[in-house]
C-alpha cells in the first residue's frame, strides 16, 4: 500500500478515532493498543450506547485507561443513539430521545474536560416520518444551543459534522453547505462562536462534492477533519480519493488542527492498518 508523501505527513497531526479502529479490543484496551501503534492522540464516538449517563465508575476506568496509556483524548461525541447501528444523532428527535441527548450533555463535557478534549461532536438526528422537519429543525437548535453553551463552559468548540446520503438517508445534513448552515445558526443563536463544521472527506466525497472547492470554501469553518479513502472506508491508499494532496490543500488553506483517522481496517487487525502512515509521523508535534 503506498504511503503518505513524508513531508505532508509532518504537516499533520493524527489521532485514532477508537470506536471504529482498535474494536476487536475491549473499549479499555484500545487506548494502550493506539499508543503501542505510536499514536498519541485518540477519538471516541460515544462509547456508552445504551446510556447517555453512564455510572461513575464507567466514566472513571475510560479516563484511567486513556490517562495511563499517555494518549490525548482529542474529540469526543455526544450521546448519538445506536451507533454505530440505525441512528445518526439525538438532538432532532422529539420525545425521549430528545431528553437523553440533554441529559448526556453536561456528562459528556464534564469527561472531555476531566481529559482536556476541547471538542466535542454533536450528530444532528435522523428524519422522522410524521414529524415536520421545521419542528424537528427547531429542537435540534435548542439543542445545539444547549451544547454550544457547555462546551463553551469547558473551553470546547461544539462540532456539526455531514455525512453521507447514500449510508445515511435519513439524515438531513449531507452536504458541507448545509452542516455550515447550521454552525451559523447555532453561532448566531448563543453569540459565543464556537460551533464549526467537522469536515469528514469520506462523507463529502460519498456525496460527490468538490472536495478541493470544499477545502477552500469551509476551512475558516472547520473545527475538525476525519479521513478514510473511498470507496470503501478503509486506510488511505484502499481507495482512489487523493487524500495526502487534499490534506496538503487543508494545510495552505490554514487547517493546522487535527486529523481523525476514522476509517474501517478491513480484514485485518487494526495494528496492520497504519502501514500507509510510517511510525515517526503517528506521534502528534
């Protein structure tokens, strides 16, 4: 598999998203098996799927293992439903899902800031048949003024990601301009800034946008990029997208903030997955 040009990977700072990547481990053990790859920086999705308020000693043993493998905890979701699995988010969702989506809100900030993470993702929600968009568009602000607000607390920026039509039919952001959209409102509503666009190139490019027009267009907007190669979702160089050109594009257009490494290892374990990336770029500078 070929490998990242060496000078654009010294540009980057990588992390590991670990709930897609390391998962043929216990969650408790990714953290030491990211560090042991020569990464030291990691991401989660929520880890608790069926809870948005965890035990205490659940909260606890996650940032034991995170602390004494000696990774940075970079990003962090809110509670997003069953995901992976047929949800894409909560906060849209009238009723209970709703409810626990606001009551995840201030235990997700308060384990990001017990970890300095300053970013914290929150995914929009899904349609649902019967319920007027415009009400559900009007919950999911309220929301999102609610997250934008904690985040602030901690520091954080609040994340507003777009994923891709084709996966997630669903789901009303599947573009860049329409992820954008919504920062700007949720800015405008609470007047603290700190809502940005996470721009997953894997999700543009599944809708067939103009990844570099993207680029220029958004960067100012960006808080957070993802990566893996389409099609398929898997490591650079899998695919045929230009990803160390497109982040080489990111660099000039300004983004010096973190790259989330997000895509499937195939059938392979996950240590086997990093051979595009040599080892003395993993660790973050």
């Amino acid at each position: 598999m070929p490998g990242f040009d060496l000078s654009t990977a010294a540009d980057q700072r990588f992390d590991v998203n670990l709930s897609i990547l390391f998962t043929e481990l216990p969650l408790l053990e990714r953290p030491a098996a990211a560090a042991a790859a020569g990464f030291t920086a990691v991401e989660l999705w929520w880890p608790w799927v069926d809870t948005p308020t965890p035990e205490r000693a659940e909260l606890d043993a996650l940032k034991r293992a995170i602390e004494d493998a000696g990774v940075h905890l970079t990003g962090l979701n809110f509670y997003a439903g069953r995901l992976p699995g047929p949800d894409r988010g909560a906060l849209s969702v009238p009723g209970e899902e709703s409810g626990r989506f606001r009551a995840n809100i201030e235990v997700a900030a308060g384990f990001a800031h017990s970890l300095g993470c300053t970013a914290l993702n929150a995914l929009y929600g899904n349609r649902i048949e019967g319920v007027d968009p415009a009400e559900q568009d009007a919950l999911a602000l309220e929301n999102l003024v609610l997250a934008a607000r904690a985040a602030d607390r901690i520091g954080a920026t609040l994340l507003i990601e777009a994923l891709n039509e084709p996966e997630s039919p669903a789901y009303p952001l599947v573009s860049a301009p329409a992820a954008v959209e919504v920062v700007e409102k949720v800015n405008a509503a609470t007047g603290l800034g700190n809502a940005r666009f996470l721009m997953d190139l894997y999700h543009l490019a599944m809708n067939g946008e103009d990844l570099p027009a993207v680029i220029d267009r958004y960067t100012a907007h960006t808080g957070h990029v993802q990566i893996a190669d389409n099609p398929g979702r898997g490591a650079p160089g899998t695919g045929s997208l230009p990803l160390a050109e497109l982040l080489g594009r990111l660099r000039k257009a300004g983004y010096d903030g973190w790259v989330g490494l997000e895509y499937k290892p195939g059938d392979r374990p996950s240590t086997e997955a990093f051979d595009w990336l040599p080892r003395e770029a993993r660790a973050a500078r």
